[in-house]
C-alpha cells in the first residue's frame, strides 16, 4: 500500500534509495528506546528538553523502518518527508501513528525555536508526548517485523 505516493517521494527527491540495512534499524530502535528512557529522567528538570528527546524517539523509529527498507529521508523536507513515507506505507493504521507525531513535530519546532509569545513546554505537555512518543515506537517496532528492503517500481 501507499507505492506510488512512496515512488514520488522518491522521484521528488524527498526520499532517497540506499541500501537496505537492517542492523541500521535495529541500531535507530536501541536509540528510540534509550531516548524514551532518557527523556522520563528529564521531564520533572526539563520538560523541554525531555520534549525534544521524546521527538527523536519517534522520529528515529520511523527512520528505522526506512533504513531496513533501504531508504533514507534527504534534506529537502527530511523528518516531514520520514513521516510522509511511513504514512504511505500505513494505510488505514496511518492516523494513529502519523497523526502524534506530525504534532510532535509542529510542538518541537516551535519549542526549538521559539518567539517572545511561544509558551514553554510544561511537565504535563511533556508526559502527554512520552505516551505518544512510546506508542509511535511501539507500533513501529511491529511494523519493522514486517517490512523488507524496498523494491519500488522503476520508471
């Protein structure tokens, strides 16, 4: 599912091919799960901080899911071009994992850079991402059980 919308992120340069590794994305998981650990630690300190580690726990998840696939986001639009491509690929499950972290994503970008009116993260913004950063992970992990290495179409 989701191999043409795949194919033109492809063709946009937005996802690049590369080969397909699966101890890449073993190594992205081991990271996801240690940022999530990482980030419980600093929530009560550092909410934003916890925030920003929370991010890229999920964000890396997804990332393990292209690399064992052999794909890799490039710098034109690279996390939201991660979070496209997995969508793609989710089909109807889509909108429980995309939907959390496009807004994870949107939070950790104003809090990293922030104007004068941004609020700061609170502890309880924080432990709202930690349930939704653990679920993106969670379901990533079944969903790389179940990919391979990408074999898209050839135009």
């Amino acid at each position: 599912m989701g191999e043409a919308e795949l194919q033109n992120l492809i063709g946009e340069g937005e996802i690049e091919e590369v080969e397909p590794s699966p101890a890449h994305a073993e190594l992205l998981m081991r990271q996801a799960e240690t940022h999530l650990a990482s980030a419980l630690a600093l929530l009560p300190a550092d909410p934003p901080g916890a925030f920003a580690v929370l991010y890229d726990a999920a964000r890396k998840s997804l990332g393990a899911v292209l690399a064992q696939q052999g794909l890799r986001a490039t710098r034109k639009n690279g996390h939201r071009a991660t979070q496209q491509a997995v969508e793609a690929q989710l089909g109807p499950n889509a909108s429980r994992v995309v939907r959390p972290f496009r807004a994870l994503r949107i939070r950790r970008h104003d809090a990293e850079y922030p104007g004068l009116d941004t609020p700061e993260v609170t502890v309880e913004e924080a432990e709202e991402a930690l349930e939704d950063a653990r679920s993106i992970v969670e379901a990533m992990k079944k969903f790389l059980a179940n990919v391979g290495p990408w074999r898209g179409t050839a135009d």
